[in-house]
C-alpha cells in the first residue's frame, strides 16, 4: 500500500492503486515530473507527504515514513482512509533484499451467520462493517520493518487532529453532498457541521475524540485500539447499529505478511499484491500487453486500435478476476495460472481487434487458468468466487462515539451477500493492488 525509495536506487517507479504518495525535493509543477535524489513521497493530501518527508530527513525508512503518511491521512482525508478501514503493504528494502507483502484487508466477523444481511437496505448501516485491519497492519509494518519509534511516526497524525486543519475545496464538497448522512449521528455531526451546517472550505476541522484514539495507539500499540475501551465501544456502537462484532473478532486479528505476486514486463520487474487483492489482474494484464508493440501502435489518447485493444484486454482481465480471485483460505484460487504468460496470449488471442465482442463488458466470459496452474491435479477443484459489490472507501459509516471517533468501511457488500450466510473471517474481494516496477531486482524469484 505504501513504498517510498530510500537509499536506494532499485526502484524505478512505483504504482499505489490505494494510496497515492509523492513529495519531492524539486517539487513537480503542472504538467511536470518531479525529482528526488534520496527518497519521494506521495499521498492524497499535502500534510501527509509532508509527515512522510519529515520522517524521511529524520533518518527513518520507507516503512517509517509510510506509516506516518497512512495515519495522517486517516486525519487529513477522513473520507477516504482512517482507522476504521484496511488495506495492504507492498515492501521492497535494499537492505532486506526480499520483497515483502503485508494484508491487512477487513475480514467477516466469527458471528457472521448471526447476521441477516440484505445489500439492498443494508449496505449503508452498521452491519456492512468488517473487523478493521489498518491499525494492525500499520502497526505490524512498523515493528517488523520500520527503525523508529510509533509515537514519533504518528505525531503528525496526532497534531492535526488535536489541533486542526484546514478543509481543502475536495474535503468541503465531500462534506456539502453528505450533508444528510452526516446529521444522522450526533458526534458525526458536531465534527463536520457547525450548528447543522456543513464546515466551508477554509475552516478549521478539529477532531479532539479522534487524537485521543491515536494517543492511546501510539502509547498501546495496536492494544490502544484492539483492546480495552476504544475496542468496547467500537463493539457497542457495532452492536447498536445492528452489525456483529466481537471482542475475539478485534483481539485475534492479525495482519498476514507473506510474499508478493511477482510477474516481468519488458524486462522489468513487477512486484503487486496477493490475492484477495488484485495482483492477479495487474500482471495478467500487463502479460497480454507485452505480447503487443504498443509504441507503434501509438498512445491510447490518440489511437483508437490501441485505445480498443486496452479496453479488450482489461474486460477479459476483470473478468477473470470477478469469477476467481477471493480469499484463497476459502478456496481455491488459480493464481500461477492467472499470471501465467502463456494464459495471456490465450486470452489476446480471443480479441476481436475490430470491434468490442462481446458489446458488453460485464458479459465477458473468464478465461481458464487453472490448466496453466502449477498446483496438483489432485488439489485443483475450481472454485467459483464470484461477488457482487466492487471495494468501497470507508465513507459511508462511522463506528465512532465519544472516545473512539473512528471511520468503519462497509465491505460487506463486496461478497456480494444479499440474505446469504457468509464465511467466519474470510475477507472481501479487493479491486485495488499495491504495485511496485522494479529493474534490475537482487532478490530470489
């Protein structure tokens, strides 16, 4: 989710289908590309590139710095991120020398099948909430590979919402068009209104019940958010709304840290996230793409056969993805196969290069990797992990009372469950994937 380039000159260039980051020592201008000669940062929102780069010139690493930026921003851009989310890590080190992937999506509670869950009245209420995985995950990162402190790391995380910070145009119109979600409870509203009216661009948002949370984080660790009261009053605010959760669901939550996809493109290499998240899609297709000479078929903005042929290939790659890609403890995922480059000119060879068949994207049929998968036959039954529902920002419900103030995000939608019993601690389907680009990689594949 967060890599910056410290010391280091392996990275060439990094994607974040989460969280964008990039601060630079030459500052990048309209239209420009901006320069670093020790590291770069980049994030949604300028005070978080701005914690990040602080711990950068501090001495700490990439790690370090990512997670100063993802707690900031869980201030700073609390419509897009926060503590009540989740999300995934993509880590390259020059001194660890193996890339390292961390998940810390949400997953179903263990009392799931107590919930009657209906996405069509449901999925904007409190039983939409999964357990969140962003303080573990953060957390995780920083101990296993970050260098400094986590009280230091979330100071700026901690200012801003002690002591404010300006709303920015995006913030303010967030806000304007969520007027009437936001009335409906009572601490969201004496955070975001003032007096009934939605905060103006310029002004000043204080989040004093959200400080204290990160202050019993930064004091606890992830104890300060997982145990004691911050964690009884997400369970009771849960509750209220009719959702599940338990004390069990938030104290046996763990982070998995475990490798990432690896694929190559053009001799470079592609480090992306594991399933559930997307990796899977990014480097098929990027496997299809390379079987193609895009620069003589000129730039999608001004060539309509490479423009045709992109959007083919994404079609036939989501595809793939919306039937096979799940949680791979509940089943399995042919994920060798889906990355395979012999799959990929399969799957380019069913493209009409004249014309869209089929017309309509969500009628592509998925391909079949399994018989590209290096798993046994013996253990290669297929497995249907189909949803509804694509990944959704935690904007839509707030798990927050006085002393917690955390923003919860609702993807239980994305198992696509309506009035169907679900999996205990399985996780979502996630449309988003970490990815790094990296040439001349040192390490093992």
């Amino acid at each position: 989710m967060f890599v910056s380039q410290v010391k280091t000159t392996k990275v060439f260039f990094t994607l974040f289908l989460t969280l964008f980051f990039y601060v630079s020592s030459v500052p990048a201008q309209p239209g420009g590309m901006a320069q670093g000669q020790n590291g770069m940062v980049a994030t949604a929102h300028p005070l978080a590139s701005q914690a990040a780069l602080d711990i950068l010139k501090m001495g700490g690493n990439a790690v370090d710095a990512a997670v100063a930026a993802a707690f900031t921003i869980g201030v700073v851009e609390p419509d897009g991120s926060g503590l009540g989310g989740g999300g995934g890590m993509v880590i390259y080190l020059n001194d660890h020398k193996e890339p390292i992937y961390i998940n810390y999506y949400q997953q179903a509670s263990e009392k799931i099948n107590e919930l009657n869950y209906d996405r069509n009245t449901d999925r904007h209420t409190a039983k939409a909430i999964l357990i969140p995985g962003t303080v573990e995950g953060l957390t995780t990162a920083l101990r296993r590979f970050g260098t400094l402190p986590l009280a230091t790391v979330m100071e700026s995380a901690i200012h801003y919402a002690e002591t404010g910070f300006e709303i920015d145009e995006t913030l303010a119109k967030i806000i304007l068009d969520n007027v009437e979600m936001l009335q409906i409870d009572s601490v969201t509203a004496s955070i975001y209104l003032d007096e009934g009216f939605p905060r103006m661009e310029g002004d000043s948002l204080k989040q004093p019940e959200l400080a204290k949370t990160l202050r019993a984080i930064a004091r606890l660790g992830r104890n300060g958010f997982y145990a004691g009261p911050v964690a009884a009053e997400i369970i009771a605010q849960v509750k209220a709304g009719g959702g599940v959760m338990t004390p069990a669901d938030l104290k046996h939550y763990k982070a998995q840290v475990t490798v990432p996809l690896q694929g190559t493109y053009r001799g470079y290499q592609i480090l992306s996230a594991n399933v559930p998240q997307s990796g899977t899609t990014i480097i098929e297709s990027l496997n299809m793409l390379e079987n193609v000479d895009l620069k003589k078929m000129g730039h999608f903005s001004v060539s309509a056969p490479t423009l045709h042929l992109m959007a083919e290939t994404f079609k036939r790659t989501y595809a793939d993805r919306w039937y096979y890609v799940g949680d791979p403890r509940f089943g399995y995922v042919p994920v060798n196969g889906l990355i395979s480059k012999a799959y990929a000119k399969e799957r380019l060879s069913d493209i009409n290069r004249f014309m869209a068949v089929p017309k309509r994207n969500r009628k592509t049929k998925e391909g079949n990797p399994g018989k590209y998968d290096r798993k046994p036959a013996s253990r290669r039954k297929a497995s249907k992990q189909k949803s509804s529902g694509d990944f959704q920002w935690s904007d839509e419900n707030q798990e927050g009372s006085s002393g917690v103030d955390a923003w919860a995000e609702n993807l239980m939608d994305s198992f696509g469950a309506t009035k169907k019993k679900g999996l205990p601690l399985k996780q979502a389907k996630i449309q988003t994937s970490d990815t790094i680009i990296i040439d001349s990689p040192s390490f093992s594949q």
